[in-house]
C-alpha cells in the first residue's frame, strides 16, 4: 500500500498484521467523510467536507478543510495504534494566517495527540505533541512546501522514535517520549488554512 510495509522495514519498525488505504470516493459530496470524527482543539467552526476534485492525486474526490478552528481535526473512527505509520496526501490551498497540512497518530482525544505538519507560508515541517489541549513544539525543520501543489506527508512511530518524511525526504528524526500507548490516526490543520487532502494510509505492527 504505496510503500508503507516498505517504509516501516527501512526505519526499523517491526511489520504487523494490518494496514489500510483510505479514499474518500465513496463518500458524499459536501458532507463530512463516513467513519471520520471532525472537530477542533481550542475551538472554532471548523468545515470538514468530501469534495470533487478532477484534478486529484489520482483520485475524483477529496477530504477539504474549509473553516477556521484552532487546530482543525479529523480523525478515522476505529483505529489503535501504538507503533506503525500514517501518510497522506495534502494540498495546501490558501490562508492568510496559516497553509497547513498535518497528520495526527496516538490520538487519545481532541486534547491529547502528536500532530506532524507541513506549512506553506513557513516552509518548513514540525513535530509536536499535544497535552491538556495545549501544542507544543518539539522540532522545527526548514523544507520546500509550494502552495497549490500535492505533497505526500509520512510519520513513521516505534516506541519513543518518531520519523517524519515529506515527499519522501526524512526530515525529522527523534526520540520523544510525551505520549506513550496506542492512540488513534488522523488529519490536522491550523487556523484558516484551506487544506486537500487524499489517499490516508496507516499501518500498525
């Protein structure tokens, strides 16, 4: 399932018993994604909605962020896990304040989560966890990040050691042991960024 299984064996993850490929096609147009837990941590009016996209990665329809929040989230329904992967893939469209795309992994609710994420009008990728619904950083990496352009964002977790790639480039790599346990996976934003996403991929070991 583009190159998770692969990716997990390259970073020294042991492989488990389940993965899965996430499109949203089968999904209603302008409603929110079936499976899928939206909200926001720190409050707002968050939009999350399937939408048709022609011009997808390879895909007709798309999961889009539209409102504003403090960190706007969705989170697929269902999944545990404590060390394994999650990607998918993002296309930053617009915001004055903020151009995000992230993912979230060890999710236990809206106030506790890591959260890895890619920035459009910062170029850069960073890691943070989430605690008592308060982000905080951990690292900051400088990296290309075009607007209006579908980027693929990976983390790949094991333990206290959490690898972050961008379009295939790892760009951060780390222990950090602030939240520990099985957790679920999920997409992230910020403030008023305007944010596609597609093809969501996680594995657990």
């Amino acid at each position: 399932m583009r190159n998770v299984l692969a990716g997990l064996l390259a970073a020294g993850v042991a492989v488990g018993a389940h993965a899965e490929s996430i499109t949203f096609e089968g999904d209603k147009v302008g409603e929110a994604p079936i499976g899928w837990t939206c909200g926001s941590t720190g409050g707002g009016a968050p939009r999350w909605t399937v939408e048709a996209d022609p011009a997808g990665p390879g895909v007709s329809r798309v999961l889009k962020q539209s409102g504003r929040g403090t960190y706007p989230w969705c989170v697929k329904q269902g999944t545990s896990l404590g060390d394994g992967a999650v990607q998918v893939r993002f296309k930053p469209l617009s915001g004055r304040e903020d151009q995000a795309g992230g993912v979230v992994w060890r999710w236990k609710d809206a106030n506790i989560y890591y959260v890895a994420r890619a920035n459009a009008l910062e170029n850069n990728v960073s890691l943070y966890y989430t605690e008592g619904g308060r982000r905080q950083t951990i690292k900051y990496v400088d990296a290309p990040v075009p607007t209006n352009t579908w980027h693929l964002l990976r983390v790949e977790f094991g333990g206290s050691r959490i690898r972050v790639l961008l379009d295939g480039k790892p760009y951060i790599e780390l222990d950090d042991t602030h939240i520990a346990g099985p957790g679920a996976v999920g997409v992230w934003t910020k403030a008023d960024s305007v944010t596609l996403f597609a093809d969501f991929d996680y594995s657990s070991r």
